[in-house]
C-alpha cells in the first residue's frame, strides 16, 4: 500500500518535472528578448542555456563555439539570450576602446574585486590609471634580470634531464610561475628548484573550478564546502589559500624592503605610487588582491604558451633548425641572450606570434554585455543587457585572413613582415581596449628569453606518438592542454 502511494508520488514528481523543463524550454523560446532577431543556431541552444554549459563542463565550449560558426556563420544564437560573433570587423563594437558594453556579471564571481573583475568603467578607469604605469615597458627592461635568472635555473632542470622524458608543460608553468613570483610578490615560489610542485600550485589547478561551481549552484557549494572532510575543505579554500598567500607575500616584503625599497620588480612600484604623476598608491589590501589576481593571469596563460610553442619546434623540426641558425647568426651570446638582442629576430617572433594565433591562452568568448538601451554590433542593433561574445580561437582562425588557418606556420609573419593590418585586427589573444591585457608585454619578454634560451642550447622533439594526444586542446575559460602534460625529450644541440 505504502510502496503504491511513493510509486504515485514519484509519478507525479516527474511528471511535474517534465512539465517544468518542456514548460521552461517553449517560454526560453517565445520570451526570448532576441527572438526577433531571428539569428541562426542550434535548437537546444535557443530553449536552455545549459546546452552550452554541458559543452562547457565538459571543456569543449571553445572548439563547439567554433563549429556553429562553420555552420550557421558569423553571427549565431549560442543560448536562449546570448550571442556569439565571428566578424572581425564586429570586435571594435563589442570590445573597442569605444565600445558601451561591458564585462559580463560573471567576473564579478572570479575571485576578489581586482581590475581584472571591474565592471564598472569608471572604477576601472580609476585603477587602470594607478595600476598600468607599473607594466609599461621601459620599467619592465628593468626587471630582466630576474627573469633571466629564473630561465638560468630552468636550463639547469633541462641540462640534468637531457635525453630522458621531460614533461614540458610542467616545467614551463613552473617557470611561469616563478617569474610571477619573483616580480609580483618579491620572492619566486622556488619551483624549479625541487621535482615536487609547491602547494600553490594544488590551489591554482582547483581554483577555477571552485568559482566556476560557486557561480552554478551557490546553495550546493555552502553546504558541500562546510563537510568536514580534509580532501573536500582543501578543495574548497583554493580561492582563500591564493588570496593568503598573495596578502601574506606582501606583508613579509614590507617587512624586508620597507615601502621604498632598490628592488627592481613590479611590487615596489606598485606599492611605491608614483608622486611625479600625482599616483598615490593603493591600500596594502588593494596591492594584496592585485598582485594575487596578477599571479593567476600570469602563470597558466604564459606557461601553457610556452609548452604549445615547444611542441610545435617539435612538431616541425625544420622551424627549429632554421630559429637555432637564427639565433646563433644573431650577436645574442655575446650579449648573453638579453631580451634587447633578440625580441626583434623574426623568426622567433614568428614562432611566438604563430603559437598565440593558434593556441591562445584564452581560447573561448570573453563575455560581455550590451548597455541597458542597448547597442549597434555591426549591422545589428542588439537590445541592452544582451550577453555577447567573441573568441579568439575563430577571429584567429577566419580562413579570408589567415589561409590554412588550423596549420601552425610561422611563415605568414615573417612574408608579411610581422603581420599585415588584416592580421593583426585580428587577433584577440590579449583581448581589446581598455580592457586588454596588462601583462603581454612582461609575458612576450619571459616567452622570447625562454624560447630563445632552449632552442639556442637543445634540440627538442617528442618522448612518444602520446604527446599529440596530451596536446589537443580543452578549455574551462583557459586553454588546457587535454593529457596535462608534454611530454618531449631535449639533447645538447651540435
Ligand atoms: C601569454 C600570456 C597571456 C595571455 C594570452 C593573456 C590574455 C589576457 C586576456 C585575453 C585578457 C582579457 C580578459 C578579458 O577581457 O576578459 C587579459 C587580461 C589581463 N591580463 Fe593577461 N594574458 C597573459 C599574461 C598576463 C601576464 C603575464 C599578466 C601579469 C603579470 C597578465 C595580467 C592581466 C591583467 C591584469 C588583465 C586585466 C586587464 C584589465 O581588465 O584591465 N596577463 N589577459
């Protein structure tokens, strides 16, 4: 009697439940404030926004973005209200200097309010202004001696590895890592210097999961982080332990150096102001988030970078021969591989930029959204609080502007001398505007000392046929490479 009354309810309940997602789906469809648009895209994308996001869990947003594009063209319905753009011509309107729509709500729910979650323009405005004189180039030249002593630690890790598996993905994140450390904390989290990783690093990998979930389902993640289990409150706290350690970093190099210290990184400037310009400096807890904010942009963009620029040498051994003669042909050893004596070879600049273009490290949209009267993208007048994006996997893939676009070939900037207007309009690998990356270039520089550093020393190639299968892509905002590892094999080269 009692099973038949549960076997009811249970009835019941789903069918509710069936009614409720066909009920959800049909009013997704006819509510939409984008229906009369009428924009090509997929069904199950025009009556759920989960669609996307199972595409997303399952680190394939990027690559299914893409080939909607392929299919529907360039401008495609990828949610019941959201749109993604493929033109190039659209990234002025959407991410430009000019442009009216802003971050998306969800940056708000990546970590601690730094510049990189500002959403509103004119706070922004304001730490832009106190916080990007400290990345200008002439100050980073400044900082060159302590990337390259970090790279004199990495050669050493390679020259005791030479001829067996080196797995370098890891190592190139590990040097990333402690580049970010030595200039934007003042102490590098000495990486490579053991075979284990550092504990940050536990954090780093989780941490983008923990704010991903905390955005899906908030309720869940209170209940599941308050389970006192060892395993579950490590998982959880990544966020916190990063924040820690960035606030702590700072606090024992006050402790060190004082406020007006001779040290040439990114963290006595930041912490210094700058009086000439009437820049007054931030609040220790300010300086605490921005350089913990900065870390994580830094580490997983320039490392991942690095790796996909070492497999392609791999991949293609004539590249590496003809950037060795290059970079032994340069005047580079006897100015002991400055960034200064090599940051204008072409060759290498070409394997870098090659590397960008096909691998960004940001593959998937960055999104945004329109302002509440909304805005004209192209030909299209898009109502306000429209989510909206582009990605650079496709922009940097549009086959009219780069032929063979899914072939890594260095050659297209070189024959057109670093890259025609057309190409270079193109690329969103360090976003656009006022909101384009602050550290690209602190990460062209470690890229270039680095590349140039391996290649000039070590020939390179692949430890077996399972790195291809490592290094196709995923992604979770950030491109990963699929294995997790690189796993290739360096000798001393004649
Ligand atoms: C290959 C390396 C890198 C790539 C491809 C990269 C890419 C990007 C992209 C695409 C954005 C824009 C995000 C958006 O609009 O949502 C961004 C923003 C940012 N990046 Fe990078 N990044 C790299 C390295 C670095 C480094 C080394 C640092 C710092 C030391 C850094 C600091 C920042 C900051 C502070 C922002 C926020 C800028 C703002 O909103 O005003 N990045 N980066």
């Amino acid at each position: 009697m009692i099973f038949n009354k549960i076997e009811e309810y249970l009835v019941y309940g789903i069918a509710a439940a069936l009614l409720y997602i066909t009920w959800k789906g049909i009013s997704n469809f006819l509510f939409s404030p984008i229906r009369h648009l009428h924009l090509p895209g997929p069904i199950p994308a025009k009556l759920t926004s989960k669609w996307l996001l199972m595409h997303d869990l399952a680190g394939h947003r990027t690559e299914k973005v893409h080939s909607l594009h392929k299919q529907f063209g360039p401008v495609v319905q990828v949610a019941p209200n959201e749109i993604s753009f493929a033109d190039v011509a659209c990234i002025k309107d959407i991410y430009g200097s000019s442009t009216t729509c802003i971050k998306a709500p969800i940056y708000s729910k990546i970590g601690k309010l730094g510049l990189f979650q500002m959403r509103d323009p004119e706070q922004h405005r304001a730490r832009h202004r106190r916080v990007s004189p400290v990345f200008a180039q002439n100050i980073l030249l400044q900082l060159e001696p302590l990337i390259q002593e970090q790279v004199g630690i990495l050669m050493d890790v390679v020259e005791r590895k030479a001829g067996k598996a080196f797995d370098a993905l890891h190592w190139m994140r590990m040097t990333a890592l402690d580049v970010a450390g030595e200039i934007l904390l003042g102490k590098s989290f000495d990486s490579l210097k053991g075979e284990n990783p550092p504990p940050y690093t536990h954090y780093l990998d989780n941490v983008h999961l923990v704010f991903a979930l905390w955005d899906l389902a908030p309720w869940l993640c209170f209940i599941l982080s308050r389970i006192p289990l060892h395993k579950f409150q490590e998982f959880w706290k990544a966020g916190d332990y990063l924040y820690e350690y960035g606030d702590n970093a700072l606090r024992s190099y006050i402790a060190l150096y004082g406020r007006k210290s001779s040290r040439y990184d990114l963290l006595t400037k930041l912490i210094a102001g700058n009086a000439a310009q009437s820049i007054s400096p931030l609040t220790d807890e300010e300086i605490s988030i921005e350089i913990s904010n900065e870390v994580l942009a830094a580490t997983d963009t320039t490392g991942n970078t690095m790796a996909y620029a070492l497999y392609q040498l791999c991949c293609n051994p004539k590249w590496q021969q003809r950037l060795r003669n290059e970079l032994r042909g340069s005047d580079g050893r006897e100015k002991s591989w400055s960034f200064q004596s090599v940051q204008h070879l072409p060759v290498l600049h070409a394997v870098i930029m090659e590397t960008l273009r096909v691998y960004p490290a940001v593959p998937c949209g960055l999104p945004r959204i329109t302002p509440p009267q909304g805005t004209k993208v192209g030909n299209l007048f898009i109502p306000g609080n429209t989510p909206l994006s582009m990605q650079a996997f496709t922009t940097q893939r549009d086959p009219s502007i780069f032929p063979n676009a899914d072939t890594w070939d260095p050659e297209r900037w070189i024959s057109t001398l670093g890259g025609t207007v057309e190409m270079k309009n193109a690329l969103l690998v360090w976003g656009r505007g006022t909101r384009i990356c602050l550290g690209q270039n602190m990460a062209m520089m470690e890229m270039k000392i680095v590349i140039t550093r391996l290649i000039e020393r070590f020939t390179i190639i692949v430890a077996s046929q399972r790195t291809h299968d490592d290094m196709l892509i995923t992604d979770h905002f950030a491109l990963i490479p699929k294995g997790g590892r690189c796993e290739v094999v360096f000798e001393l080269a004649k």
